[in-house]
C-alpha cells in the first residue's frame, strides 16, 4: 500500500508539471494595427490616395475623356467666325490638232482667297454648341463617379490589405493555441485520461490552423497586388498596410431624395437630357433657311507672277422645298430621345434615392455588427480562460472544450472580419453619394 500510494503521488506530481508546461497563451490578444516592419512596400491610407491620384490608369483616361470634350466644345464655336480658305492650281493642257498640225500644249496657273461667313443656319450652331457642352458637363460628371468608384476600389483594397495582415497574426495566435491543446489531449490520452477520438480532433485541428495560416498569407499576397492595381503602379513586395480597420462616426438619418440630386449619378443623367434637348434644336434647323456671304480675290495667268486679277461677292438663301421627309423624322427621333432621356432621369433620381438608402442602413448595420462581435468575442475569450482551467483540472469534458475553443476561434475571425465590413460599406455609402477621397 505505501508503494501504492508513493507511485500515485509521483504520477501527481508529474501531471501538475505537465499541465504547467502547456500554458494556454492569453486569449485576449488585441489586433495590431500593423504588420511587422520588413523590406518591401509600406502604405498609409493617405500614401495610397496621392499615389492613386497620379497613376491610377481609370481617372486618368477619364480626365482626357474631359479635355476631348472641351476640345470639342470650343470647335462648337468655330460656325461663329468667318471661314478663310486659300488655294493655288497649276494645270497644263495638251491638245492634238492633227496628223501634220503641231500639237499645242498650255499652261495656267491660278491663285484664290476666300472669306465666307455663315448668317444663320436654323440654329444648327446653337444647338451644336449647347449639345457640346451638355457633353462636357457630362464628362465632368462621368469623371467624378469614376473618382467616387476609384475610391471606392481603393478603400476596399486597402482595407483588405489590413484584414489580411492582422488575420496572419490572429491565425498564428490560433495556431498556438491548437498546438497547445493538441499537446495536452495527447498527454492525457498517453496517461488513459482521454481517449483517442479526442487526440485525433485536437490534431485535426492543429492541421486546420495550419492551413489557415498558409491561406491567410495567401489572402496577404492578394490583398498587395489588389491595392497596387488600384494605385496603377507596381510595388516591391511585400506591401504593408499601416493603419488600423476604423470608421468615422455615423451621421444622422439624412434626406435620401436630397442627396440623390447631389450625386454624379443624377447629373450624368441630367447632363444626357440636356444633350438629347439641343439634339432637337439641330434636328429643326433643316425647317430653317440657311443665309451664307463670300467674298474672294483670284489671280490667273498662264505664267508666273500672275497678272490677270479680279474679285468677287456674293450673298446666298438657301431653303429646303422637300427633302423627302429628312427633318421631318429627325425631329421626331431628336424628340423621342429627349423624352427617353427625361424618363431616365426619373428612374435614375429614384434608383439613387434607393441606392443611399441601401447603404446607409448596410452601413449602420455593419456599424452596430462590430459593436455586438466584439462583445461576444470578450465574452467568449472569458469563456474560453475557464474553460482551459477547468479542462486542465479535469473539470470539464473534452467535447464542452473542444466546443468553447471553436466559439472562441471562429470569434475572433468574426469580429475581425466585422471591422473589414464595417470599412467596406462606408466606403460603398460614400460611393453612393459620389463622394471618396479623391478631390
């Protein structure tokens, strides 16, 4: 019986040590606002949006998309002026008289300048001109959503850049925390204190935090190449994002109709009616006679210099009788276009209204997600500290264990991917509106 008991308090005194071996590491682990230092590429957001604004390859074909238009809009002008033409010939004549005549050949050469000037065309050059810059103001809309939509692009990457560097952290941190319960299920499981369905989870799951690890380095690796294609420039590698997963403070409930009217979405639909209203002016113009006034100086001469001048003016009416029906279906195609056009701006005022308030109650939403996910992570690392005591004193089954440790993990992934979340839709809220953080 002493041998009895003396081996009993050897084998307590070696599983005491055991259990002090394999301490579970601090469940509580805030995530980092950073990835470790290391050579490569390292961008704040503010890096990101100077970069983006200079080589991203969509705003920059959009600005030319501006200055085509605003060429074209000053060539609108150019019906206003008079028209200066200058043009020189030089011709020579070979004529056969016959079979015993000598064949004559003659030269000419003649010089002409020409101002004409346009009277009144029907209002063609006004309509050319408002459509010209209904087309400008549309490229000016069409470049401030593509300013909101970069941003846009930009903020989810970037924050998919940082979700991507602290699930790293958090997976190795998992990962620790598997390999450590692996070690204890199998100790017990040697001592006859567990049994081998047990060690074969516990191990299972120290494979899948592994995989998860390699994965979260592969998400890493995408996330850089995501956010340097959305700067338009190519980055050493690896890209480290420097910054921290936080939104701005939420407004209150606003006028959706209100800032429907305010985005780029209203205004390239607006600026397309417009053009579509001076579509109709050029269409009525063929009604119209159009009044023209040249004047020009020639100069001739069979040789040079020349020496016969003279000169010319003249002033034209010019009014269509029938033009098998021309004008007449053009106006009515003009007039139909308007239409569709203000049909269009009704539904995409409506649409937009409805597009804000979609993502200012994702936003809101996404908000209060991160709120009630990081309570329930606290409340399952607390969880989880007693559940690791207790297990480790024999006070709790490996299966409610096993469970706890799982709530806690798959948590922690929650409440992480919760704050991405949250930044994605602010930003799609921003996107909505037009707005971002491009100027």
């Amino acid at each position: 019986m002493i041998f009895v008991y003396l081996a009993a308090l050897w084998l307590w005194a070696g599983m005491n040590a055991m259990f002090a071996a394999t301490t579970a590491p601090d469940p509580v682990a805030s995530p980092p606002t950073k990835a470790p230092t290391s050579k490569g590429t390292h961008l704040t957001w503010g890096d990101c949006v100077r970069l983006a604004i200079a080589n991203n390859p969509d705003l920059q074909a959009s600005r030319e998309a501006v200055l085509n238009s605003d060429a074209v809009r000053m060539g609108a002008y150019s019906q206003l002026y008079p028209q200066i033409s200058a043009s020189f010939g030089d011709s020579r004549t070979y004529e056969v008289n016959g079979l015993y005549s000598a064949n004559n050949y003659a030269t000419s050469y003649a010089a002409q300048i020409t101002l004409s000037q346009t009277i009144f065309n029907g209002f063609a050059t006004k309509g050319g001109i408002d459509q010209a810059r209904a087309q400008l103001h549309l490229a000016f809309a069409n470049l401030n959503a593509q300013k909101a939509s970069t941003s846009y692009s930009l903020k989810t990457a970037f924050a998919q850049l940082l979700y991507s560097q602290q699930l790293i952290i958090l997976s190795r941190n998992v990962l620790e925390i598997r390999r450590n319960n692996a070690h204890l299920v199998k100790l017990l499981y040697e001592g006859g204190n567990e049994d081998k369905g047990a060690m074969l989870l516990s191990q299972a799951n120290l494979d899948q935090a592994v995989n998860d690890l390699d994965q979260s380095v592969r998400t890493y690796d995408l996330s850089g190449l995501q956010v340097a294609v959305q700067i338009g420039q190519d980055l050493p590698t690896p890209v480290v994002g420097e910054g921290a997963l936080t939104t701005q403070p939420l407004i209150p409930k606003p006028d959706f109709r209100q800032l429907a009217i305010l985005t780029p979405a209203y205004f390239q639909k607006k600026d397309e009616a417009d053009a579509a209203a001076a579509g109709i002016t050029i269409a009525e113009s063929g009604w119209y006679p159009t009044i023209t006034a040249a004047i020009s100086g020639t100069r001739q001469d069979t040789q040079l210099a020349l020496r016969n001048h003279g000169w010319s003016a003249g002033f034209n009416v010019s009014l269509p009788i029938f033009e098998g029906g021309q004008t007449y279906f053009n106006v009515k195609a003009a007039t139909a276009n308007l239409r569709g056009a203000l049909a269009s701006l009704r539904s995409g005022t409506d649409q937009a209204a409805l597009t804000l308030a979609q993502a200012f109650k994702a936003m809101v939403d996404s908000e209060d997600n991160v709120r009630i996910q990081q309570e329930l992570l606290e409340a399952t690392a607390l969880r989880y500290k007693i559940a690791d005591a207790n297990y480790r004193n024999g006070l709790m089954s490996f299966q409610d264990f096993n469970s706890i440790t799982d709530n806690y993990v798959n948590q922690q992934q929650t409440c992480l991917a919760s704050q991405r979340d949250a930044v994605i839709a602010e930003a799609n809220w921003e996107l909505a509106r037009g707005l971002g953080a491009i100027p």
